[in-house]
C-alpha cells in the first residue's frame, strides 16, 4: 500500500508537468506504445497506456509522439533486432521534436547486454524498465519529464503492484487478466525463465476482485494469462488450482466468456477437463502447445511429456469436449531432427485435428542451452519441411472448422469487417472468426450466427434473433 500510494503522488506530480507541457507546446502531448510479443506484454502495454491518459496525455497511432514506448519482446534473436530497426527509425523523428522522450520497456530489457548495448550505442533513448518494475513507471516517467534524467532501471526482482495500475483497454468489451507470472520449466529453446523470472502465483481473491471489476466496466469476455497457467497455486498456501480459479471466474454474474492462454500439456489436468466441461462460459478453445511429435527431440527440448503422452491427452480432450477447438504451436528444424523425427510430428497433426497451429522455424536464441548445441538442421531441410508441414496442417484445420457448418452459434462480435462492406466480423466460443451482415452498432454483442459456409479458417453466416 505504500508503494501503491508512493506511485499515486507521482502520478499527481505528472498531471501538472504534462498540463505545463501542453501549454508550451500549444497542443496535446502525444503518445504511443509499440508492443512486441505476447498477450501478456499485451496486457502491460494497457497499463502503461492507462497511467498515460491518466495524467493527460492523448493516444496517436503513429511513431512520431511526445512519449514514445517500446514494450519489447525477446523470444527470439529477430525481436531484438526488430527493435533496434525501429529506433534508427525514430531517431529522426527525436532530432524534430528535440522534447520527445523515447522509452524501452519489457523482456528484452532483463537482458543486462543489451541494457548495455541501448546505453552506449543508443544515447537518445531516455528511460530504459524492465519486466519486474512496470509499477514503477509514474515514478520513472517523472524523473525523465520533470527532473530531466536519462534513466535505466532494471530490477531484478518482481512484485505484484503492476496489478494495481490502472489500465486503457484497447477493446472495451474484451480484458486480459494476469492470473501469475514466471516460468519454471526451462525449455531448451526458450528465455523467458531467465527474463520473467520463476512462477509468482497471484492470490485467487485479488483475480476474481479484478475480474468483477472489468465486468462492472462492461467486459464480457476475459482471458486468463500466465507462462503456464496449469502451473497456477503452485506456491500459494490455500491449494487453489488452475481449475478451482477458473470456476470461481465463472461465477462472477455478467461474465459471458472465459478464455486462458498458455496450458502447458504436461500439466492439464483431468480436474481442468472437467471443470471445462461444466461450465458453458468457458470458452470451447485450448491452445496446446506440441512443439514436436517426436519424444526424443521433445527430451531434448524438455518438454517433460512424450509424443504417446500428448496423444493420450489429445484422446481425452476429444473424448470428454468433442466441441473444443485444439490449437497448437510447433518447431521445425530443432537441432537434431532427422527425417523420422519429423514424421512424428506429422503423425501428431494428422491425429490431432488440430484447427489451427503456428509454426516455427527454430532460430538460435543466445542464452539458452540448445543455442549450443551442434546438430543444427541444414537451412533447405528445414524450408521443405515447413511446407509439408503448413500443407498438412491446412488439410486437416479445414475439416476441423467444417463441423460447425450448419449450426446457430453465439458470435461476440468484434469489429467492422475491414474487407466486406456491410458486414461485421466476430468470434466463436471455439475461436474460429465470423463474418455475417451488420454495422458497428453490434460491436461488442453476442450475436446467434447460422454458419452457412466454411472458408477454413473462418465462416460465412448470417444473423438469427
């Protein structure tokens, strides 16, 4: 509460500097957010942009802003270098605007090199946070504005009084919530653990409190975000659940839809399943990570599951939610995969139905283990597989999103369809998109749709009251 109160005398600090700017300049002060990555830097970047109209400042949907922030991912080698494209960019757009203040915040800025690359080699970047002190932002924001500072502050440790920033929603009627944050399982190939940190559980109470709350502000749909949200409780002391939270989230009256993102498959559990099964809020779509089929190359990755025992949940899954929409994310080309390894994967997808999947050409992340490992696949290997394999994975998603041809769904629509005048477009419980006749008054509805024609991907409909 202190911290929280701390923060608040900052952000009041603020409102007076910005109104000042405002005077000098003869306009709004100006900002944008550039967010990289996941849904979670998604939900952050709504919390930076919160504290920002907080204190007056007014959203464009350009680069060349008062305040400008990158919320960077680091996934992947390419996210870094999408950034540093980015600032030679607007480089020229600070030697305009001399006043502009240009910030990095996010993932990338845990990795103590490339803090040190932004510091030296980047000298116009005024304010450099990292993943672990969001909360900190007004206090940051400030000694840049007023006190005129360049600063970098990456801590290393994380608490939970982002959770207690205010939030700009880019869809109103939609809300991502942080249900915990960290990651404890160390896949070969990825480098978030080391730059979110281990698993931090959020208390159960302080969820459900934030989730009536957007309810109350009129959200109808939330998704529930963690690195491994199965792995939720772990660590707290009442032994709360992903399946027990996720109940006490449908509880909450005038809630419509729940959706969560990401499950880990070694730790779906058969209480989850049943928990789905009960309650028609939550959304019929999991995403099930599969990142290979082969159980040897899925050792190597540290998966901890086997291709049997993927198989096994995706029959359980099917069994037990025959209406559930399976998505899936896959790598080709990790280091060590021979030809039979990929025909696992193939097998895999031909069994699993999968609606959709994202695939993934494997790239070296430096920082991680399997960076050193010496097998790496032959570039032309690797781009015949991914053909086979996008091919594969198209043939059986259309056959998986022609069942519900024919059928009346509730559709919460989400925008005018960009392409198709006079028609708006939406999503179904199972995640599949929706086009059908209407205009913008229906934005943020749940509509019933006839499903007329599937395109594969997405449904032609039409309107039933």
């Amino acid at each position: 509460m202190e911290e929280s109160k701390k923060q608040s005398l900052f952000v009041a600090q603020l409102k007076d500097t910005i109104e000042e700017k405002k005077k000098r300049l003869g306009r709004p002060v100006r900002y944008h957010i550039t967010t990289m990555g996941c849904q979670m830097n998604a939900r952050d970047s709504e919390k930076l942009s919160g504290i920002l109209a907080e204190i007056g400042c007014e959203e464009i949907p350009t680069e060349d802003a008062d305040i400008l922030l990158f919320n960077t991912c680091t996934v992947r080698e390419n996210a870094n270098e999408k950034l540093y494209g980015h600032l030679g960019i607007v480089k020229h757009f600070k030697k305009l605007n001399p006043d502009m203040l240009i910030g990095i915040c996010g993932c990338m800025m845990q990795e103590k090199d490339e803090v040190l690359r932004i510091q030296k080699k980047y000298r116009f970047v005024d304010l450099v946070f990292g993943t672990h002190n969001i909360w900190k932002f007004p206090e940051l924001l400030y000694a840049v504005e007023a006190e005129n500072q360049r600063v970098i502050d990456t801590a290393e440790e994380r608490n939970g009084f982002r959770d207690h920033m205010p939030a700009r929603r880019k869809i109103w009627f939609k809300s991502g919530v942080n249900i915990m944050y960290g990651c404890n399982n160390f896949c070969t190939y990825c480098i978030v653990p080391y730059v979110r940190g281990r698993e931090q559980s959020r208390e159960a109470e302080d969820i459900v409190r934030e989730v009536k709350a957007l309810v109350e502000d009129g959200v109808k749909e939330i998704m529930l975000l963690g690195q491994n949200v199965n792995s939720y409780g772990k660590g707290l002391s009442n032994g709360e659940t992903f399946a027990s939270l996720l109940e006490r989230v449908c509880a909450v009256e005038g809630l419509e839809r729940v959706r969560f993102m990401t499950p880990h498959p070694k730790d779906l559990s058969d209480e989850l399943i049943q928990v789905i099964k009960r309650n028609p809020k939550i959304c019929r779509h999991i995403h099930l990570p599969l990142q290979s089929g082969s159980s040897k190359i899925l050792q190597r990755m540290n998966r901890r599951y086997t291709k049997e025992s993927y198989l096994a949940l995706v029959d359980k899954i099917h069994r037990e939610l025959p209406e559930v929409g399976l998505t899936t994310d896959i790598i080709v080309g990790f280091p060590g995969e021979t030809e039979e390894d990929f025909q696992d994967t193939l097998e895999v997808v031909s069994r699993a139905g999968y609606q959709a999947a994202f695939t993934f050409i494997y790239s070296k992340r430096s920082g991680t283990p399997a960076a050193e490992f010496e097998d790496q696949v032959l570039e032309d290997v690797v781009a015949d597989r991914m053909q086979r394999l996008i091919a594969l994975v198209q043939q059986f998603a259309s056959k998986a999103a022609d069942r519900d041809e024919g059928k009346v769904e509730p559709v919460l629509v989400e925008e005018v369809n960009p392409q198709r005048a006079g028609y708006v477009t939406g999503r179904l419980s199972n995640n599949l998109m929706v086009h059908f006749p209407g205009d913008e008054s229906l934005i943020g509805q749940m509509v019933p749709v006839l499903l007329t024609e599937s395109k594969g991907f997405y449904y032609m409909g039409e309107r039933r009251d």
